[in-house]
C-alpha cells in the first residue's frame, strides 16, 4: 500500500522537530506531494505532521493522471510515455503507476525523475486548512485523498 502525502500548511511558528520531520518528508513548500509506503517509519513520521498535511491510500488511475501532468524529468523537462518506454522495464505511465500503488516499483525506478510532484491548489478551495478531515482538509483521508489529488491536478 502506497499513501500519497500533500502538505497543506506552511511551517510558519512550528515546532523543530515537525519541521525536520517535513523536511525528511521531501516536503518543502504548500501543495507538495511526495509517495510514501506504508510502514512503521512513515506512520511515525505522518503522525508528527498530521497538523501540516492531508495523506491517504493513492489508486493507480489517480497516480497516473498525476504522473502525465506533474511528473517532471530534471532539466524542468515532462514525463512521458516514451521515456518510461525507454528508460525503464513498464510500458508506458499507467503500468509504472500501477506498479508503485501494487508496492512492486518506486518512482526511484524511473531515472532522473524528480520525488516530488508540484500540485496546484485545489479548485474550488479547500475546506479549511485548520481542521482534521471530515470538517478540514487535515490528517488521514483514507481512500477519499484520491478525489482531494484531482482537484489538484
């Protein structure tokens, strides 16, 4: 299982400890979004941020889509199908994208490939920033990050 973490707030007035955790995150800037595993590591690590982010179970049609649109090469250069053709033992995004949500591949498998994918914010707004998830924006979606990650897109 393979949890998409989006961060949602900014770091202003925050904890050193939070903030070192985000930065071992890959998390930078609002409305970043990094894949993780699921695993005892990382659940310690979204449990001292819970404040900061919104995260959930990504699906293989959501990561694709994300994949096509916000997958950056470096060089500031497009993800493609082509070059995951070329580069990489998948046929094109959608079997990459399935792969990494199936825990069988990383995004680390496709060379130089940039970890963090730079979202927009979302249409329409978000809930609010300062509330866990069912009033908010915050915390553990569960499988619902899927609809956040397309307003995103």
């Amino acid at each position: 299982m393979t949890y998409a973490v989006i961060k949602i707030r900014s770091i202003a007035k925050t904890k050193p400890d939070a903030r070192r955790t985000l930065e071992l995150l890959n998390l930078d800037r609002t409305n970043h979004c990094v894949l993780v595993k699921d695993n005892v590591h990382y659940n310690g690590m979204l449990q001292k941020v819970k404040d900061y982010v919104a995260w959930g179970i990504i699906n293989g049609e959501t990561l694709s889509i994300l994949l096509e649109k916000r997958g950056m090469l470096e060089g500031h250069k497009q993800l493609t199908s082509a070059y995951v053709k070329d580069k990489t033992a998948f046929g094109d995004i959608k079997s990459l994208a399935n792969a990494v949500v199936d825990g069988k591949a990383t995004l680390r498998d496709v060379p130089k490939l940039k970890p963090v994918l730079r979202l927009h914010p979302p249409r329409k707004g978000h809930k609010g920033i300062k509330k866990p998830f069912p009033e908010g924006v915050l915390g553990f979606h569960g499988s619902s990050i899927n609809e956040l990650l397309l307003t995103m897109r």
